[in-house]
C-alpha cells in the first residue's frame, strides 16, 4: 500500500507479539508491496498499535478486521518484514481531500 501512495506514514515502531488483522477487502496482499502471491509470514505490530479497539483493525485501511495480515515472500526474504510496524497511522491526502470535497457540496445544497 504504502509503494503506491507516497503520503502514507507507517508506524515502525519495534513488532511485539501481536498478529495484525487485515479486512476482507485487504486479505490476500502484502501490506509492504501489494503483492498478493506466496504469502508465508505473520505480520507483527507494536504493542501500542496493538491496544485498545485498533488491535481488531485492518492494519492498512482502518476497516474492522478478519483475517490474520501475512507478508508475501518476497519481503520476508529480504527482511523488509522486519523494518519496523507495518501500520498505517494516516489516511492519506486523497481520502482527505475527498472527504472535505464531500463535506463542502453537501453544505453548499442545503443552502
């Protein structure tokens, strides 16, 4: 995800021993490179991305989480898998500024 869009920032903080969750939409990719073959390793998070409700989270798209988040086997062979916290901590300057485009029409009909 984050090869794809530039203004994503990711956690890196040291993995603890928790397994990330990825939602439906986000199962079956690498949240490293999107690759969506080989897939071999368990992706690990930090303890604090870990805590509370946001543990049950997709790790790349905030959604609520099913499945167990894997690396592919290209990042795990070239230890990109152990880099650091895989989470995605901001949405990104498209979903922003399609949400404050939303936000302005909407408030621009009722007048």
């Amino acid at each position: 995800m984050s090869r794809h869009q530039y203004d994503l920032v990711m956690c890196m903080k040291l993995p603890g021993t928790s397994v990330g969750k990825v939602c439906d939409r986000c199962d079956g990719r690498c949240p490293l490179c999107d690759s969506d073959v080989r897939l071999i390793s368990k992706v690990r998070i930090c303890d604090s991305c870990s805590s509370g409700s946001s543990g049950s989270r997709c790790i790349i798209c905030g959604s609520p989480g099913t499945h167990e988040a894997l690396y592919c086997w290209d990042c795990h062979r070239s230890e990109r898998s152990r880099d650091g916290c895989p989470r995605i901590l901001n949405v990104g300057s498209n979903k922003t500024d399609r949400l404050y485009n939303k936000k302005t029409a909407d408030t621009g009909k009722g007048v």
